[in-house]
C-alpha cells in the first residue's frame, strides 16, 4: 500500500495504516491521512487524489491566523464534505525560528494546553461518518504529529513505530526545502528555516511525558475527558 502521496507544491502527505499494534490487528489503510497545508495543490492532483482517497472531512490545526489565507483553506477543504477548524499555535512561529535560528516546537505544551482540541479531533475520527480522515497543520509535523501520536498510541501502536511514523515527515520536509531551492525562496547554500526541522528528541520526550505523567495514551485521552466508548468506536474503525 501507498504512504507518501507526492505532489508538486503540499508536501508530507501520508497515510497512517499500516501499522501493527499489540492487539494482533493492523491501523487500517486508506482511513487516516495527515499532511501539510494545501492550497498549492493544483485542480488535476486534487481530481486525482480524491478519485483514489475520496477524502469526506478534514481536521485543521492551524492557528486562526495561519488558516485565514487568502489563497482559502485549501484543496482539500474545499473538496471534503466537513471541516473542522481547532486552532492552535503561534501564526508567527515559524517567521520567529527563522529570525533566531532556533526552534523549539514543545509537545508537552501541546499535549498540556490543547485537551480539548485533541479531545475533539478524536471524537471526529471517532465518527464513521468522517472517513476517510485527513488532518493536517502547515509544515504536517508537529501539531499534525501529535495528533499522530496520540491516535496510534490510543490504538495501540508500538512507540517506536510511532516515533518511526513522526520521523518520516523529514522526507516530507526534503522535499519542501528542495522546492523552496527549485523555486529561488531561499539560495542553494542557504541553511533553511530551523522551524521546518523534525526533533525526534522532542517528540520522544512527549512521549514518554505521556507515560510517566498519565500512564499511558487512553489514561492521557481520559485526562483530556474521552469515555472508553471512543476507544471502542475508533478500533472499530480503524483495526484490522
């Protein structure tokens, strides 16, 4: 099966089935897609895309001012029967790494201040209704990969898959860099923006946040207010 769907200008978009769990099932695919932004995706690849994904909502993490982009939400968006907007994080925060050449994306901060967004999130992927599921933030990795994190783990996936899974989006990362170079954004000898970087030791340390201060992912879902009923719901869905 397919994880990376390429594209000329959205990058890091991909499928999340695949993976095995502790249960002896496997995340199912074609149900779950993550991915950067998309406005730049073009009407044919849109076309495409749909005609072999068909995606029916999407879930947007961009901040409010991210998301207000007067090239629209995006493709996607504008093909899926719902989107959902739960806006977090810092509009300028990328604008901000490139000025002091540092980028700190803090997970935990994530994970301790946006309950019950993911909380939300969750209960859409819980919905039959919405699949198949696209979510996605600007870059597609960290917001993106939280939620990424959260899900797998609630189905059980191996941490270190999913450590594995987050590590992947560098491809997708690559890929941008090596378009901003084709393109003439930024020079060939010129160092990228820190904030497209992906910190395995970060999300690694949210991880194991996860686990020493919940106990594990369904008591950290829990905390954010889940019922057992949404564990059910989403391997129903999403295991096989």
């Amino acid at each position: 099966m397919q994880r990376f769907y390429k594209f000329e200008q959205v990058f890091n978009v991909r499928d999340i089935g695949g993976y095995p769990t502790t249960s002896e099932k496997n995340i199912r695919w074609k149900q779950v897609f993550r991915s950067a932004e998309h406005q730049r995706m073009s009407e044919i690849e849109l076309h495409n895309f749909q005609l072999e994904v068909g995606i029916r909502t999407v879930i947007d993490f961009r901040s409010s001012g991210e998301a207000n982009d007067p090239r629209g939400v995006g493709a996607i968006s504008d093909a899926a029967t719902k989107r959902h907007h739960f806006p977090m994080g810092d509009a300028d925060s990328k604008h901000k790494s490139k000025q002091t050449g540092t980028w700190n994306p803090d997970y935990i901060g994530l994970l301790e201040n946006q309950k019950d967004k993911w909380l939300e999130a969750l209960n859409v992927v819980a919905d039959s209704e919405s699949h198949p599921v696209l979510f996605h933030c600007v870059t597609g990795k960290d917001r993106t990969g939280v939620f990424a994190v959260l899900l797998l783990g609630i189905l059980k996936v191996s941490d270190s898959d999913i450590l594995s899974d987050y590590e992947l989006s560098r491809q997708g990362m690559n890929d941008l860099i090596q378009n901003l170079r084709y393109r003439g954004v930024i020079d060939e000898n010129e160092a990228p923006n820190p904030g497209l970087g992906v910190d395995a030791s970060a999300m690694a340390l949210a991880i194991e946040h996860i686990h020493t201060v919940y106990g594990g992912y369904r008591e950290y879902a829990r905390d954010c207010g889940a019922a057992d009923k949404l564990f059910t719901q989403l391997e129903g869905l999403l295991l096989e």
